[in-house]
C-alpha cells in the first residue's frame, strides 16, 4: 500500500469525534478539488504486516484510512486482515468508487459540486458530511442513504469569514435538524 503517514490520534469529526484513533493516511486520489489542503501525495510503500507491525504500539483499535482516495487502495483482504486482529475499520472517502463490503464506518465527503465526474458510487454510508461553506444547499445530500448526516462549516483560513460560515451553519442546522454540527475539533485542540 502506498502510505502517505500514520499517526496516532484523536478522530476530529464526525460521529466518532473525540475517539483515540490510528490514522493511515493513503496516498493518492481520483479527484483534483481547488480547495484540498491535504498533503497527501509523497509515499512510503507498506504491505499490511509492516502497518501492523507499526501501530501495533498503540492502544486504540480503531483504524481511520483516510487520504487521499482510501477506495484507490483498500481491499476486502486488507480489511478482513486487521479484523483478524481486532481492529474496527472506519474510512473516509469522497464515495466516487466502491469501497470492500466489510469497512466498518463509511464516512462520505462529496466532492460534486467542487470536482467533475464525482458522483457517489458507494452504497453502504453510514454518514455523509458535507462541507459548508454559506453558498451550497446541503439538501440535495438527503437522497444519499445514511445513518447520520452532518454539516462541517468550511475553514477559509480566515476568522471573520469564518465567524460568518459558521453561524450559517448553526442556523441551517436549526431549520433543517436532520442535519447535526460537526466541528474539526483537532484543530480547536490542536492536535494532529
């Protein structure tokens, strides 16, 4: 597998927000957005046993393939390999490629409106977050079949315009309470 990083922390976002996570972060993706601060390119080749043996120094059991585009890479071999050694596998993924039948968590990001020929193509999501950015609707993500549905106010790097996205955010969500808040709190915290 081609490994951008693996660190050791807390999930961020979404419904596992605030649970100690092994992040395996692959490199490469099928999309170009204008938008994508990720760093994701450079690499180190790993086969399963190498990432096994590398984050078997951490407690938590709960793995984050992230990216880049995990669904480039990941197999249902590699996954049925770190439940054999009892990890709980989450992924986040732009959901433009079908991911292995046995990922435990999906989380979808889309990219649809920011990146052509990005169309969902994932079936089983357990929650769709989108980006808000004060401009987009989110209510065209409600024909994506999920579990649970979150808006994530877009960090434009600068904090009035911030302010601004993020109490849009608050009020979409109160009009529309299908929606739940999620905050990258890595970032209030400081953390990777």
């Amino acid at each position: 597998m081609r490994v951008n990083e693996i660190f050791y922390s807390l999930q961020g976002e979404g419904a596992y927000t605030g649970t100690a996570s092994i992040f395996i972060r692959l490199s490469g993706c099928n999309l170009s957005c204008g938008f994508c601060d990720t760093k994701h390119q450079p690499y180190k080749d790993y086969t399963k046993e190498e990432i096994a043996r590398e984050i078997a120094v951490y407690e938590a059991k709960n793995i984050v393939f992230t990216g880049g585009e995990p669904s480039l890479q990941l197999d249902a071999e590699t996954i049925d390999f770190f439940h054999k050694l009892g990890y709980f596998i989450q992924v986040e993924t732009n959901g433009t490629r079908k991911l292995p039948y046995n990922v435990d968590w999906v989380t979808c990001s889309p990219k649809d409106l920011f990146c052509k020929n990005a169309e969902i193509k994932q079936e089983k999501i357990d929650e769709v977050k989108v980006v808000f950015d004060g401009l987009i609707d989110p209510a065209k993500y409600l024909n994506i079949e999920a579990k649970l549905y979150f808006l994530q106010p877009c960090d434009v790097g600068d904090a009035f315009s911030n302010e601004h996205i993020i109490s849009q955010c608050v009020e979409y969500i109160l009009a529309h309470p299908k929606w739940t808040l999620s905050l990258q709190t890595q970032k209030i915290l400081k953390v990777k």
